[in-house]
C-alpha cells in the first residue's frame, strides 16, 4: 500500500469515527432538554469591509513593521508604513456562501476529533474568521490577529473546487488540502487565539517545550530588531527557555529573523516568499542584541522537541505540536512531500502524549 492509499483509508476511518460520535452523542439522552451543551466555537464570518475595519484597527501590529518587513512582505511594492497599510488591506476578500459551508464542515471535524478525546476547546470568546488573498502574508494558508482569523482565499478555492469537479492543483494535492491540511490549520490558528485568551494555557503549553512566561517583554537591541520578522501570531516576547550554549546554559527567547534584505534577493527571485527565507535564532536575555543561530545549542531540539520545523517562535512550534495532536492523534502526521501524502513519525512522541495529558487535566469534556 503506498502513503497515499494510506492516507486516504486513514482519512475514511476518521470520518466514520466522526460520524460515530455524532450518532452516540445525539442519542445519549432520551430529554436533550435536560443537557445544556456549550458551543465547541463560537464564530462567525466578517464581510470584507468588516474585515478591513479588522486589520486597519490593529494598529500596534502594521506600525511594529519594520522597512525590513515592509520591503519583504510586499516583495518590494511598498517603502512606506503607510503604503504597506493600504496593500496589507486590500488583500481582504468576501466570503461566498460556499466557502462558509466548506468551513461549516471543517469546524465539525475539529469538533469531532476533540470530543473523541475527552477535551474541550477552551473558551476563546467570538472567533471572527476573515478571508484574505496572503498575497503579503507570505501566501501563508492562515494568521491570527486578537480573535480574528484569517484564512487564504487560494485554499478556500481548493475547498469549493470538489463541489464543482474543478481542480487548479493536482489530485493528491487538493486531497491533502482538503482532507488533512484544512482541518489542522483552523486548530493552528485556534492555538493563537486561545493563547491569547487564556494565561493559564499559554504557560502550561510553553512549560511543555521547555518555555517559562515572563510578567514582562525583552527589549530587543537594533541588530535584532533590524532582521526579526514581525509575526502577527507571535506578538509577545515575554517569555524564554534555557540551552546549553558553548558549554553554558542561556535563557533565551526563540525568534525567526529574514535570512537577509529583500533586496539581496529580488535581483535573482523578485517573488520570493519571506516564509521560505526566514531563520530561527535565539537571543539571551543578557544580550538582547545578539542573534544566535539555533544550531549552536547543543540541546536546542531536546529543550523544545522535534515534531515541527516552524521553529521561528515558541508559539509557533507549539501551536503546530498541539495541531498535529487533534488533527493527526498519538503516532505521527502526514505532509505533501514529492506528489505524494506521506506518514511520518512523530520524533519525539512523548510531547504529544504530555500536551494530551495537560489538556485533559486543564479542559476535561464534561
């Protein structure tokens, strides 16, 4: 059997256990009257112009930019705050009724794999989600800013494709998006906004990746602030690990920085995306305008785990960890790799098992 029929039989299984629950869950009461059943997530879509209002309105965030982040978020588009401003809101899309059922769906698989491990989702408040090209997010699939999340329009497409007998991407491709990649990237961008919300969580699932929150920011000196991305999931730099550096242990805080200027590779790549051109780095506490590379901790992946490469934040590598839990469950996750959907591993399983025993201690379902 090769990866893909795997994951195609993995996915028809998930989906009858889906189907399970909901027939057990919807029978387990002769007087539903009698159960008051909160919302696994209470959200909603925002139209375009709303979703503007959204973005424009976080003004801490568009004015952390750097001309560093300006030039390689608009590849080169914009030199100016305010010209980044303007381009950063037009990417904001109107949802079509279609992609609100797609999502419908997805939300309803996430609810389902929680129930089936006995966890709640933990209060977020209103999830506003908002529909945006990416064209200068990097064409990432999703972002978070407070308790709005916004989605890509290009996987969107992907989603509503299948109704259609449309397909812009190949087979396997669009099964990936579709079947696996969708549902984990609501939960990843769920993770920043619960994060958020809730100081308890965030310490709780820091501690597990070797991370301790902090009741104050580091002040990054010039050369660090010069190349660090501006990362709109991971604001706060509040928090910090210890690795072994050169034979000494160091409490430092783990960011991602550019590689370089855009401009360095415009001449070569002018469509390079930042995601493909960042670094993680980790800055000691002492010397918060020193950029260390990762490689030069000896102990770095035994402090934080090795089930993720998005190594650019502790937020970040956590968010993905606590995804591939309750999108992938105990034994590994699938990626698209070479045309193919392939199971891997997880490296380090006990982390998965410790984010599971933490949440079922913190957010047990009732």
């Amino acid at each position: 059997m090769n990866m893909t029929d795997m994951a195609r039989k993995t996915l028809f299984a998930f989906l009858t256990l889906i189907c399970a629950i909901t027939f057990f869950t919807g029978c387990s009461t002769s007087n539903p009257e009698e159960v008051v059943v909160e919302p696994f997530l209470n959200y909603r879509y925002a139209s375009a112009e709303e979703g503007r209002q959204i973005l424009l309105s976080n003004t801490a965030y568009l004015n952390a930019h750097t001309q560093t982040d300006i030039e390689w978020k608009t590849r080169g588009k914009a030199k100016s705050i305010e010209e980044f401003t303007a381009l950063y809101a037009s990417q904001i899309q109107d949802f079509t009724d279609e992609e609100k059922k797609a999502l419908d769906a997805y939300i309803s698989i996430d609810e389902a794999r929680f129930n089936y491990l006995g966890i709640r989702l933990p209060t977020t408040g209103e999830v506003t989600f908002i529909k945006c090209t990416m064209e200068y997010e990097g064409n990432a699939g999703g972002f978070t800013l407070g308790n709005s999340i916004f989605l890509s329009s290009p996987i969107l497409q992907i989603l509503v494709n299948q109704s259609h007998g449309k397909r812009t991407y190949s087979l396997v491709y669009e099964e990936f998006m579709q079947s696996l990649f969708t549902p984990c990237l609501i939960i990843h961008e769920l993770f920043h906004c619960i994060s958020r919300n809730d100081a308890s969580f965030r310490q709780r699932l820091y501690s597990l990746i070797g991370f301790t929150v902090m009741d104050h920011e580091v002040e990054f000196g010039p050369t660090v602030r010069n190349r660090i991305y501006t990362n709109p999931d991971a604001e706060r730099f509040d928090h910090w690990a210890e690795f072994t550096i050169g034979g000494e242990k160091r409490r430092c805080i783990l960011v991602g920085v550019y590689e370089s200027s855009y401009a360095e590779f415009a001449a070569t790549d002018p469509n390079a995306s930042y995601l493909y051109h960042l670094e993680s780095a980790l800055v000691p506490l002492d010397d918060p305008d020193t950029l260390i590379p990762i490689d030069q901790a000896s102990d770095f992946y035994q402090v934080v785990g090795n089930d993720t490469d998005y190594l650019i934040a502790a937020e970040e590598c956590m968010a993905d960890n606590f995804a591939n839990l309750f999108s992938f469950g105990f034994n590994g996750y699938y990626n698209y790799v070479d045309d193919e959907i392939k199971f891997f591993p997880y490296p380090t399983p006990q982390l998965i098992q410790d984010i599971y025993k933490t949440m079922l201690a913190l957010y047990p379902r009732q």
